[in-house]
C-alpha cells in the first residue's frame, strides 16, 4: 500500500504574518495529519531567514509525538555538518523512545551559503563533514555506542541513553541531488529521498542511476523511491492551476535566493560542481521558466487530476513512496486545510489501494 506522508517547511511569503502564526499554523496541520489517515510527517531544518526556520526539527518532532498517537515522524532532513553527531544520535534515539518506534532518520547535506556562513562552516567541506557525521550516527543509533576518530569529529567512546529500541536499518533516507549524495546514500543504505523541482520524467536518469549503484552494492533491488512533491488539491481545476502558479512561482524566487540557485559559485566550489550547470540554466531561460517547471512538478488540480498524475508516475518508475508539501509559497492555513483534507479523503484511499509502495517502519 503506498506510504503517503506530509512534509513541513516553516516558510513564509507575508511580513505580516508572525513566526509564531507560522509555528501554530505547520503544528496545526501536523497534528490534524494523523486523523486524516496521513502515514507521516517531516520536518525540514532550516536557519536564519523567511525561505524557512526550522533549527530543530528533532524537537518540533517530540512535540507532535506528544499530540499524536500512530503518525510517524521524519526529519527531512537533519543537515548533518550543522550538527553534532553525538547530540543527532542522543536526540533521535530519545525521541524514538518517547515515541514507541515512530521515528524515522532523513539527513541531508545542505546547500546554502547563507545558513553555512553562519556556522563558520566552509562549503568545501562539507561532502567530507556529511560522510564522517553519518556513519558515525548511523552506527550509534543501531549499536547504542558511538565512537570516532576522524578529521571533523573525533568522538571518544561513549554510551548512548536511551539506548536503541529497535533498528533503524529500514528507517534512514538520504536527500540526494548529486552523484556522491546518491554514492553517500547506497553506502548506508539508506532510501533516496529527492525533493522534486522539475517533471518526473526529467529525474528518471538520476533514480536509475541510484537504482543500479544500489543493485550493484547489495546484490538487491533498492527501496521505493520518496517523492517530496508541493501539492495543491481543490474541486475547481481552474482555481487549484491559478493559485498553485501564484505560489510556486513565489516560493521559487524565494528558493533561488536563499540557495542562489542563478549562481556562478557553484562551479568553483568543491563538492557542488553539479549544481553550476543548473545555475547556468537558470540564467540563460531566467528564473519564471524554471518555476514553470517546478509547478509542473508538482501535484495540483481536482482529485481526478491528481491521481491521473500519480498514475502516470507510477507508470515512469514503479513502487514509490509520496510525501506531500501543503503549505508553500504564502499559501493560507484555511487553504492548506482544505487541500490536505480533500487530498485525504478523495486522492489517498484511491492511490493507496492501486499502488504497492510501503514505508516498512520497525517498532
């Protein structure tokens, strides 16, 4: 049965409105995901602007675990260089303490010169600071012990309290837009999770390319893909087509900014060498033709639409696994509500009971 998730980015558009309405709204919705018959929720981690300000979402997570009951929790992700690993390991064993086994571990590399400057982090390093960090906390969740003696983190032996409850080995996602993020991600074998900015057409080679480094490391086949996709459902076509291009395209300036994705930095900078060509890109056709391909991206108009599109996905790559972004780009909380409502009732129980996909958590 397809796994259906709902992802939250702490991101606002309006001055006016305050970063707690921001917190109240994406803890609201947190919350009423569960009732809905939603299987997870994530958070993303993000600091210092309006793009998105989530310094913590292990935390925002132990929150939700005391409000809900059964919904699983997902960091999507913990930008591993911006944090220790010690600490990342103790918090994530705690919270899935707390929360009989709900916990699922996302990490992710991170990508902006403005939260990295921040940190005194150099871009340069942090393919080197990601790796070190991960396999250090991917075996202290499962072990109970963590210990290293690398360049970045040198961790005396310790003991982890709580200790584990059970493995994580079915439970940990690696964001991954570059090749040695996909590398990163099969090492640990870990599921891919790809935050999708263009048609998913476009992104086959990128997952084949996963798929098979991952048959060729384990001799098997690779987990569902995660699709991280906006998503905007409404009962006039018209009004879900006009509102989610309002959005999208006032999300994605605001992304090219915070990330500076038009940027010649990229082709110079160690480790983000891939990213130039999309940059390049974005300055010759210009930021509103590469925001017309993120909304085509994404999943909007009536539930017929919808599952039209979810059904022509399954069609490109077999078994996926869905998370949904409600609130994105100003959108209201009324109508966020309304469109993970209707998402819920009329899109989910259809698209669950055609596709295969399932998110195996241990408990």
């Amino acid at each position: 049965m397809l796994h259906i998730g709902v992802n939250f980015g702490f991101g606002k558009i309006d001055p006016t409105v305050t970063d707690e309405q921001v917190y109240l709204n994406e803890t609201a919705l947190a919350v009423m995901s569960e009732g809905l018959g939603y299987d997870s929720v994530w958070a993303t981690e993000h600091h210092f602007s309006d793009y998105s300000f989530c310094p913590d979402n292990l935390l925002w997570l132990a929150h939700i675990a005391g409000r809900t009951n059964t919904i699983k929790l997902g960091t999507g992700a913990v930008i591993l260089p911006w944090n220790d690993p010690l600490r990342v390991a103790e918090k994530l064993l705690m919270l899935d303490n707390l929360s009989a086994g709900r916990a699922i571990f996302g990490m992710g590399r991170g990508l902006s010169r403005t939260e990295y400057v921040p940190f005194n982090i150099p871009l340069e390093e942090t393919r080197g600071r990601f790796d070190e960090a991960a396999a250090l906390i991917i075996k202290g969740i499962e072990t109970g012990v963590i210990e290293g003696d690398g360049p970045y983190y040198p961790q005396p032996r310790a003991t982890l309290k709580p200790g584990p409850r059970s493995s994580f080995k079915d439970r940990l996602y690696t964001v991954a837009g570059s090749p040695d993020s996909m590398v990163s991600a099969v090492l640990h074998k870990a599921r891919l999770m790809s935050f999708i900015l263009k048609p998913v057409d476009m992104l086959i080679p990128t997952f084949e390319s996963y798929r098979d480094q991952f048959r060729d490391a384990w001799d098997e086949e690779a987990p569902p893909i995660c699709l991280n996709v906006n998503m905007y459902c409404h009962t006039d076509a018209d009004v879900a087509a006009t509102r989610m291009h309002e959005c999208v395209d006032a999300f994605f300036e605001a992304n090219v900014k915070h990330y500076e994705m038009d940027g010649q930095h990229f082709a110079t900078t160690k480790g983000y060498e891939r990213y130039a060509d999309n940059a390049a890109a974005i300055r010759e056709s210009g930021v509103s033709k590469a925001a017309h391909n993120y909304a085509e991206a994404a999943l909007f108009g009536t539930p017929e639409q919808i599952l039209a599109k979810l059904e022509w996905i399954q069609g490109l790559m077999g078994e996926f696994e869905l998370i949904v972004v409600p609130s994105f780009g100003g959108m209201t909380y009324e109508e966020s509500v309304a469109s993970l409502t209707l998402f819920a009732e009329k899109v989910a129980p259809v698209a669950r009971a055609k596709y295969s996909a399932r998110l195996v958590v241990g408990v």
